[in-house]
C-alpha cells in the first residue's frame, strides 16, 4: 500500500466521502491511519465543499490544530491529540469552520 508524501505546497488529502486518503488504501481509524499520522506533519481534509488543512502542533507534537482561509483571514482551531482524528470530529470541524465569520 503506497503511502502519499506530502509535497513542497501541497500536502496528502484525505476524503471525507470515502474515509480513506486520497490514493491509497489507508482508511480513517484503521491501525494504517495513526501509523500514517506519525509520519505526516500535515493533511488536507475536504468533506463536501469544505477543505481545511489539519497540521501538527511543533511544540507538542501529539497535538493537531485545523486551520483554513476565510475572507482573507487564517482562522485555527485546536483538533485534538492523534486519537481524536475521527472522521465524525474532522467533519465537524470543517463544517465549523465554513460557517465562521
């Protein structure tokens, strides 16, 4: 199972439709998904047509933060520690996140 590295601008994707990152065979919550987690710094989450971008916090590194561009403004959210990358959470926080002003 080929694992996406995350380019220079661009990093892996991850499909709320279908739980699995773009392109492979690693499906969210699965034993796969947090192994890939401790490889990555960064992830695209899109679920409709919503897309955050869910990076690591550098400072402690088991801690994820959401962030996502909104007229113009970076907004964040804290996401949670590895074990709280739930598709149900991501979607909740992308849709959060769309709605915000």
């Amino acid at each position: 199972m080929p694992i996406p590295k995350p380019t220079k601008n661009k990093p892996p994707q991850v499909l709320a439709c279908n739980e699995f990152v773009y392109k492979t065979e690693i499906k969210m919550g699965s034993l796969a998904w947090f192994s890939w987690l401790l490889t990555i710094k960064s992830f695209s989450f899109v679920v409709g047509i919503y897309r955050i971008t869910i990076r690591r916090n550098t400072k402690k590194p088991n801690h994820w933060y959401a962030f996502r561009k909104r007229s113009g403004k970076l907004i964040s959210r804290y996401v949670g520690t590895d074990k709280d990358l739930t598709i149900g959470t991501l979607i909740d926080i992308a849709r959060f996140m769309g709605i915000e002003v």
